[in-house]
C-alpha cells in the first residue's frame, strides 16, 4: 500500500520507533544478550491475534518504525506474515535484526525482500572470525553473518551494521569500521553496552574509553559512505555539536534523532541511500524510544528493564503517554546530578538505562559521561 506521509511527531504522544521482541528463543549464546535468550520459545508469548492487534496500536501513534527483534525473530513461523501485515495493511515500514544462524538462508531474505522488509540488520562485533565468535559464544557466526550479508547484497536489500562496544572489540572498532564500508552498508549502528541481562559491567567502557571512541566516530562519520548511530549514548550527540563547532561553516555531521552521523551533505562524498528517515529530535529511553517485550510488557528500552505496563491490560498508546515511568524519563528537569546540571541535557539527555543499571537510579547521572557541565566547572550548584 501507499504509505502516506506521518504528521508532526510529538515524543509525549508518539515515539519515533518501536522495538518488538517478536520471540526469546535463539540458537545464540551472546556474552552481553540483554535478553538473556533461551533455546525454545516461551509459551506465553504474544500469539499470532495478539501480535496482530499490537500492530495496530502501533500504527496507530503516528506510524512509527517498527523493528522486529529477540531472541531471534527467525524463530517465530509467523514472522512474515506479521511483517506483511504491517507493512501492507498498516503502512509501517518494518525492519529486523534477526541472529547470525543457519536460518538466515537465501529463501528467508528473499521472502524479506517479497515482503517488503525495509532493512535487515545484522551484528558484527568482531572484523574477523576470533573476535565475533568469542562475543557470540558460537563458533561459525562470523562466517554465517557474512554469508547472510551476501544475500542481502545480491538481493539489494538495505544492510544495517550493528556493533556492540565492549572492552572485547575496543581494539577492533577500526577494522569493523572498514568491512561496514567494503560491504556497502548504508548504516552503521554502534551499540554501548549497558550492564543488563548477561552483560557485565567489567565488560564496559570507562567514560573516558566512551569520549574517545565517539570523538574518532564523528571523524569516521565523515569520510565513510555509510550513516553512523550511537546506541545508549546519547551525549554523542554533544560531542557531534562540539566538533562541529571546532569547524567553522561545517553542520553538525550528527542526526538531533538519536545520534546518527553522515548526514548527506554534511560531509565529503556520498552517503548510501537510508529508506528510513531521520526523527525530528533526540530520542532516548522512553522519549520517543519503546520496548515491547516478547509477553506483551512494556519498558522505556530494552536495556531499561523497568516495566510500565502490559499490552495485554492496557492500551499501547496510553502505557506510552500516560505511564508516570515514561512521563518522568521525557522530563529533562528531573535530572539528577551532573546530567541535572548541563547545558547539553536538552541536547543528550544521558543513557537512562545505565543510569539504571549503574546506581539503581534511572534518573541519575549517566556514569560513563566524561564531560564536565559547564556550571560545575564555574563552581556553581545548580
């Protein structure tokens, strides 16, 4: 169908995108899995009518982007069929991030494509085989990503990258960064880990590791041909300005949405053609941001496991604009601490999810910001 064009989008009646956890089950064994996946599928998850219904309650804030997530949304048989029936009946342009197992077939991407499927994203967390493999726990996934990535490449599907930063690829981001480029992707989408599900916080990043890496992916954002995103590290989005700053008639290589860099025309050469849209603002936790989990419960995120409501009790669109949770988590002013007191909180808002997962507090400050606010340098209490 002909997708009308969406209307202004208001983040304290509509979010931007829309995270559904279709299924748990995953042959995966990933060291950082937020979801803590499980082999099979639990019976409690949302069924086939109760997916279907969720789809029009999402379509009905405005069509957001809807992507389909888990566990493994390869593992759910009814999977295209609700892709279909988003994209075709409701006018949503659908993506999803489906794990690196012997699912992902030729036949699977070309019924992707039948469908209408407006990316797949893949993981790769390792430019070779030693590095992904360790962090995916399963010998073979890097080989079986790849050859994925291949289909999606014969087919001309649009191929989004995501990476998670840990202290395993630190050293590697470099070389990540090289074979997003060499396998024509339009988006790279770089994932800071938050300590949830069998995440650690040893295998986190100190703030100053967080600064560094996003100051060099601004700059990589601006000689690569592809789009680059921070995930849970929404003060990218100061550092963008920052930078930006630093170079007099230059914009801000830094998408307002969610911290996406390579804007086309924002920097030298091209950038690969992105179906998807930019959003009008930031989006965080909760504002703009939201989470289905696979049994119908609501959170800000997937890395905020604070629970706002059901699907199964409650309307979507009411969990999103009435729950106190998300109210709270779209309120700048009831920041705490050094993220309270900045001038870029507007602007950033800091990862609520590892506030969270941090000190218990999803209001506090986010912990692995290095920048100092410039009303605490100056001595005054805010």
């Amino acid at each position: 169908m002909t997708r009308p064009a969406p209307a202004a989008r208001d983040y304290a009646t509509d979010p931007f995108i829309v995270i559904w956890e279709v299924t748990r089950a995953c042959a995966l064994k990933c060291l950082h899995c937020r979801a803590e996946a499980q082999y099979r599928a639990d019976p409690n998850q949302l069924t086939h009518e109760e997916g279907l219904a969720l789809i029009d309650r999402i379509a009905s804030m405005n069509r957001p982007l809807l992507v389909f997530t888990g566990g493994d949304p390869l593992m759910r048989p009814d999977l295209f069929e609700l892709a279909r029936y988003a994209i075709e009946e409701k006018g949503l342009s659908v993506s999803m991030t489906p794990s690196a197992t012997p699912r992902v077939t030729r036949s699977a991407v070309e019924k992707a494509k039948e469908v209408g499927l407006s990316r797949w994203a893949f993981s790769l967390d390792g430019s070779c085989a030693e590095i992904h493999d360790r962090f995916r726990g399963t010998v073979g996934s890097f080989d079986t990503t790849m050859r994925g990535i291949g289909y999606l490449r014969e087919l001309g599907i649009p191929i989004q990258v995501n990476t998670t930063v840990s202290r395993y690829n630190l050293h590697d981001l470099a070389n990540i960064a090289e074979r997003v480029r060499e396998m024509g992707a339009v988006l790279w989408s770089l994932f800071f880990l938050v300590p949830t599900g069998r995440a650690a916080q040893k295998d986190m990043i100190d703030a100053e590791e967080h600064e560094a890496v996003m100051r060099w992916l601004y700059e990589a954002g601006q000689r690569m041909p592809y789009g680059v995103k921070a995930t849970e590290a929404p003060h990218y989005r100061r550092v963008a300005v920052q930078l930006s700053a630093q170079r007099p008639g230059t914009a801000p290589a830094v998408d307002a949405a969610d911290g996406s860099s390579g804007d086309p025309g924002s920097a030298p050469g091209f950038k690969r053609a992105d179906v998807l849209g930019r959003a009008p603002k930031g989006v965080n936790d909760g504002d703009g941001f939201l989470f289905i989990g696979h049994t119908g419960d609501v959170y800000p995120s997937g890395f905020l496991p604070v629970k706002c409501g059901s699907v199964r009790e409650e309307a979507l669109e009411d969990i999103y604009r009435g729950s106190p949770i998300m109210r709270s988590l779209r309120d700048k002013s009831r920041l705490k601490g050094k993220c309270g007191a900045c001038e870029f909180k507007r602007l950033c808002g800091g990862s609520r999810a590892r506030a969270f997962a941090v000190t218990g507090d999803m209001l506090e400050s986010d912990p692995c910001c290095a920048y100092i606010p410039a009303a605490l340098r100056e001595g005054i209490r805010p």
